[in-house]
C-alpha cells in the first residue's frame, strides 16, 4: 500500500471515530501505520479521534508508535501533576499550534488530570519547576 491508502485507512479512523463507530475506528489507525503513515504527532493530538483516546487497543497503539524521542504536551501536564519538578533533556518537544484550541474539559479528560485554576492564568504551575 502507498502514502494514499495510508491517510485513507486514517480517515477511515477519524470518520468512525466521529459517529462513534468505535468498533470499526479502532481497526484503522493500525492498519494506517502498517501501510506508512508516518505521522505520530498528528495522531496525538488529533481531536476526531477522542472517542478513542482511553480503548485499550487504541493506548497499545500509541505505545507501539509513540517515539522516544519526543515529549507531547499532555505527557508534560501528566507529569507537572504528580511532580514539583519535572526535568526533560534530549527530546524534541511536540507543542503544535493546535493543541490550544482544546477546552479546558478536553485537556483533563485527555490527561486524567483535574487542572487548577487561578484568576489570572489558565492553569496554576506556581509551585511547579519544568526544565529543558
């Protein structure tokens, strides 16, 4: 299979995933990465598939493809969580531009994490140190 039948199978997930035809989504994105989608990044943050995010075929998924290398901006709020101090060295660091377009509800369901709120910023790291 080419590049093409890759976003297909892709587009087949986000589709399926959208109706909720989970069943159906959950085929996909395997199948997507076996025939050369490349694009991990992508999928991480891809809004059209968060009927998916918590299936457990879905986090084997991400466990297999999920490159060392990086560290993802919901991983960084995971860890900010349960440490006052977080150290990351030798990643390339995946923050696109979208992810700011998540809600605050979308952001604790993607993490599991209950965020706190101040008056003048959207989550409270006051008592938090992140080093690159």
């Amino acid at each position: 299979m080419g590049k093409l039948q890759a976003t297909d199978l892709y587009n087949a997930a986000c589709a399926n995933s959208l109706i909720g035809n989970l069943p159906k989504a959950i085929q996909f994105p395997k199948k997507a990465f076996e025939s050369g989608c490349d694009n991990f990044d992508w999928m991480y943050y891809d809004r059209d598939l968060t009927a998916l995010r918590h299936e457990p075929r879905y986090l084997s998924l991400e466990k297999q493809y999920k490159p060392d290398s990086a560290v993802y901006w919901f991983d960084i709020l995971r860890q900010l969580n349960v440490s006052d101090d977080v150290r990351i060295c030798d990643k390339r660091i995946s923050i696109p531009d979208r992810v700011f377009h998540y809600s605050l509800n979308d952001i604790m369901y993607r993490t599991g994490v209950h965020l706190k709120l101040t008056k003048d910023s959207l989550i409270d790291f006051s008592n938090k140190t992140l080093n690159f």
